[in-house]
C-alpha cells in the first residue's frame, strides 16, 4: 500500500480516539445564585445608594460597617420611603460620636458650609477668610468672620440656610471676587436665584449699593448694600433658589415647574433646607430604584 493509505489511516485512528474519549461539557446550575434583590433592585443598587447619601450629605464614603448596617435597615423595610428619609435625617443630625469621623450632625454642616463657598466663593478655605479677616477694617473684619461662624451657627440653628447664603456674599472676599457693583449684583442674582436680574432689578440693585439710594428690589424698598442683602435673603426667590440648587447637586438637572411649586410654599414656612434634601434624596430617580 502506498504511504499516503498508511498516513489516512493514522489521521482517521487520531479523530476516532479522540471522538471516543471526549464527553459532553457538564454545566452545573446553582440553585438561588441570583444576586440578592429586594423589590427587583439589586443588592449593589443599594449598596450605590447608600454611598452616595454619604457622599453628598457628608462629604465622605460610608465605612465598611455603616454600609453593611444601612444597606439592611434598607433591606428590612423593604426600600421604602420612610426608610430613605429615615437615613438621611440620620446623617443630618445625629449627634452620636463616629470614630474616624465627629459626628453625622457634625460632618453634615461642615459639608453644607463648604458646598456654600463652592457656590458664592469659588471654594476658598478658611484660612484665605482668616488672612482677609485680619487685614479688614473693623465692620468689615466682622462680616468675614460671620462667614466663618456660620457653620456652627447653621448647625446650632441660630440662623437658616438662606442665612448662610446672605452672609457668603457680604464680605470682602465676595467682592474680590465680583468687583464693582455692577458685577455683585448679576454675581449675587446667579449664586442665589440661578437667573441674571432684570433690567429693573439691576438698576434697583445698583441704586442701593452703589448710591445709597431708595429703590424697590422684589417688592420691598431698601437704600444700602445691607438692605439689598436682606431682601434677597428674605425672598421668595432665594428659596427657589436653593430647591434648584438640591436639584442640580443630586440630579445635575433643574427642577420642573410642578416640582418647585410642590415644594416652595411649604419652604416658605419651614425654611428648612433639610427637608428640602429629604425629598429630593429620597426619590427612586436619585435612588435609581
């Protein structure tokens, strides 16, 4: 036989061997190896959720022992709404000593301060405040350092949020920042009420501060920089104002105008921002459940 039988043969031999001892691959199904949901949210979905309550409200991640304990509250009642609001009313104000921390009631003012002078004072520390506070004439060295009282000051609830806002820009430092009055009071519309003024307001804005004279600004009448910042710390709009900022910080969107309007009669009378975040943070579009 020629040499090319004997190689088929052999090649043939090979692929017989080789058919008889293969077998088919085995799968093994585990029973309950589905990742564990409640509500058909994943578990990892809420474990996200937690941290980034954390994260926002804190200014921090949670340890490993806070997020294994609020991820089972959360489980436990089942994600639901009073579950969420009772966390992050949690971390607002519990006053309980966290070890690697202060406290939540703590962390969270520190963090609302410092959210603030991101938005009023390009984010500058306090010890930039302390050198211009020290360098200021008297009144003007009082109004730097009621910026830097103003976090124990929001905590301690001697003053409200809007508060906090009227005191990050009147100071020195905010009009480093915005020289002159023509931009302080386009500055001052856009850090409190995210809108340029109009045509009106701008000439009422910069009657008061730049000529002490009587003008109407929102429906009220004032004739000095200090009446300015009084009434856009009282108005309405300030509060507007801060339900848009809550939006655009834990959804990166403005709100609708049937989502302000929900919220902005209530704030008129509380004033508290807190539970302005405990709507907004509680929502399953921020959850992304």
């Amino acid at each position: 036989m020629s040499g090319n039988f004997y190689h088929l043969l052999g090649v043939c031999g090979i692929l017989l061997f080789t058919l008889a001892t293969c077998t088919k691959e085995e799968i093994i199904t585990v029973p309950n190896n589905d990742s564990p949901s409640i509500n058909n949210v994943p578990a990892i979905r809420i474990e996200n959720y937690v941290n980034r309550l954390f994260i926002d409200l804190l200014g921090r991640e949670p340890f490993n022992e806070e997020i294994s304990s609020e991820v089972g509250q959360l489980k436990a009642q089942e994600l639901s709404k009073a579950a969420r609001v009772a966390l992050i009313q949690k971390l607002q104000t519990a006053d309980e000593f966290i070890g690697g921390d202060t406290s939540y009631l703590r962390a969270y003012h520190q963090q609302m301060y410092n959210l603030a002078k991101v938005r009023c004072l390009d984010g500058a520390g306090d010890q930039l405040l302390r050198g211009f506070e020290s360098n200021a004439e008297p009144s003007d060295a009082l109004r730097l350092r009621a910026v830097l009282d103003s976090r124990l000051d929001f905590q301690e609830q001697r003053i409200a949020f809007a508060d906090m806002l009227g005191r990050m820009i009147y100071n020195n430092l905010y009009d480093e920042l915005n020289m002159n009055t023509f931009n302080f009071v386009n500055a001052s519309f856009d850090n409190l009420f995210w809108r340029s003024p109009t045509d009106a307001e701008f000439v009422a804005g910069f009657k008061m501060i730049e000529d002490n004279q009587s003008a109407i600004l929102l429906g009220e009448v004032g004739q000095s920089k200090t009446d300015y910042v009084d009434i856009v710390v009282q108005s309405r709009e300030i509060h507007e104002g801060m339900i848009i900022w809550v939006y655009q910080l834990a959804l990166a969107r403005r709100p609708s105008t049937l989502e302000t309007t929900a919220l902005l009669d209530d704030f008129l009378e509380h004033r508290d921002i807190r539970i302005i975040q405990q709507e907004v943070l509680s929502s399953n579009e921020y959850a992304n459940f």
